[in-house]
C-alpha cells in the first residue's frame, strides 16, 4: 500500500526536486500518469481538451466532481487536486469554501486550485483556515480570458509584471500551498520563485519553479496545435489516426476480425 502524497509534501518540497504534474481527466489516464507523477491536476481544461468547449468559461461544478471522482478511481500516489471553475468561487469566501467542501467530499481529492486573482487573498485565506488545501494559479489566468481580450503571455510592462508578483504574495500569504504561475517570462518567474516561500509550479512559465506542469493531451500531441510552452512527447493525432485507418481498411476488407478474435464454442445441446 503506497501512501498518498500530501499537501505538506508538496510544500515541503519548495527549492529540491522539481515537482513532476500533469492533467488527468479519467481513471485509465490517471493510471498510467500516477507512477510518474507527483501531482495529478483535474484542470478545467478538461471542457477544452476533453468536452470541445471553446473556453473554460461553461464548465460546470458537476462536471469537475465526475472527472474528479474518475481520476481518484486510478491514481494512489499522487496528490491529486480539482480545479474550481469559473463562476464557483469568485463571488464571496463562503461560495468558494462550500463548492469546494462539495468537490472535496464528493471526489476524496486532496486540494482544489483556484484562478487567484489579486481580489483572491481573503477566498484563498477562509477556505485554507477551514482545511482546504488551496493551490493559487497566478499570471496568465484562462477563465479571464474573455475580459482580457485572449490569453496573453503576462509581463509586457512594469505594472503587469508588479501584478502577477502581488498575486502570487497574496496567496502565499493566504495560505495557498503551492501556487500555479502561467505564461510568463523566464525573468518574472524566477522573481516570483524567489519570493514565495510554497513551490511554484510553471506552465509556459520557464524552467526557473519548483516544478513543471502540462496538459496531458497537449504533451501527448493528441491535437494538432502546439502552444509555444508545449512540448510533444508524442503525436496520438498522427498514431490514432494510422490505427483507425488500419482498422477501417480491415473491416472492409474482412481481414478483420480474423480466426484469433473469434468464439470457438463447443455446443453443449447435441
Ligand atoms: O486547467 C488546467 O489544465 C490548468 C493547468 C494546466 C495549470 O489549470
Ligand atoms: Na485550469
């Protein structure tokens, strides 16, 4: 029986080993990802990747508690922590801790994540003072997108670049146990690592955190867009695609299915 990883291990891992993260949406994918993994992101990036939502914006609580309930059905290691989405947290302290004590009892996940914004200190600080493992997410912030004008790389000026840092002081401060930093220069991100006593956690955001996290479909190239963070370790779009093609061709053909995926039954009534 291996123990789970905890939100104090994950703090406490602040300036060693890089943390190794990556999304995971289902029990089978959380399988295979929890051996390596240090900590497994129910992201609602699942609406995008999974659902074919053109944003984050129309994710639901209900659909983070199944994927979340999915993802903790396969993996026994890693820490595994369920994004709020938009809408379920921004509004006070008290509608952010009851939706995620709701995400929290009804996945058995051990933190969620929330987008923090500047305005995030008093949400991050009621919820982590009544045992919630709180992760900030910090600079390029998806679920504000649409009133941004798109998602920008942060740090352009001086007073973007300030920000940020505010950011990911005031969660620390809050309580947060690891703060999420996306799309930001090397610079910035160095600056912010320094400065925060939890582990931060980079995506597009440099090799200067504590650790790295990505979309586990973006990573195995199950699209054919690349972000310019994204490393593809593999290409599914191009091996889903040559499998199919086969399996297509061997229907029709009728090579498939051949003697070696048939019944052979021995009839029992004469
Ligand atoms: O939703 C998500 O997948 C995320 C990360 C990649 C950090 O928030
Ligand atoms: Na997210």
């Amino acid at each position: 029986q291996t123990r789970r990883i905890t939100a104090a291990d994950i703090r406490a891992r602040k300036g060693l080993e890089p943390l190794v993260c990556l999304t995971a949406y289902d029990a089978p994918m959380a399988r295979l990802l929890d051996p390596h993994c240090d900590l497994l992101l129910v992201g609602d990036s699942v609406g995008m990747v999974v659902h074919g939502l053109a944003s984050t914006i129309g994710v639901t609580l209900d659909m983070m508690i199944l994927h979340g309930q999915a993802v903790m059905r396969g993996a026994n290691r890693a820490l595994v922590a369920v994004d709020m989405p938009f809408g379920s947290y921004e509004k006070s302290p008290q509608q952010a801790f009851e939706n995620a004590a709701r995400i929290m009892s009804e996945t058995g996940c051990q933190a969620i994540k929330i987008e923090s914004g500047t305005y995030a200190g008093d949400t991050i600080e009621f919820m982590a003072q009544r045992s919630i493992p709180v992760i900030g997410h910090v600079g390029l912030r998806p679920q504000a997108a649409l009133a941004e004008g798109g998602f920008k790389a942060k740090g352009k000026t001086g007073a973007e670049r300030d920000r940020v840092i505010e950011e990911a002081v005031i969660a620390e401060k809050a309580g947060a146990f690891a703060i999420v930093i996306e799309g930001v220069d090397e610079e910035l991100a160095r600056e912010i690592t320094g400065t925060v006593k939890v582990p931060t956690i980079g995506i597009g955001a440099s090799g200067h955190c504590d650790g790295q996290i990505l979309v586990t479909q973006d990573m195995l190239g199950v699209f054919d867009w690349t972000p310019k963070f994204v490393k593809r370790y593999d290409n599914m779009a191009e091996r889903t695609d040559a499998a199919v093609a086969r399996y297509a061709s061997e229907v029709r053909d009728r090579s498939f299915p051949s003697g070696d995926e048939v019944y052979t039954l021995r009839r029992i009534d004469g």
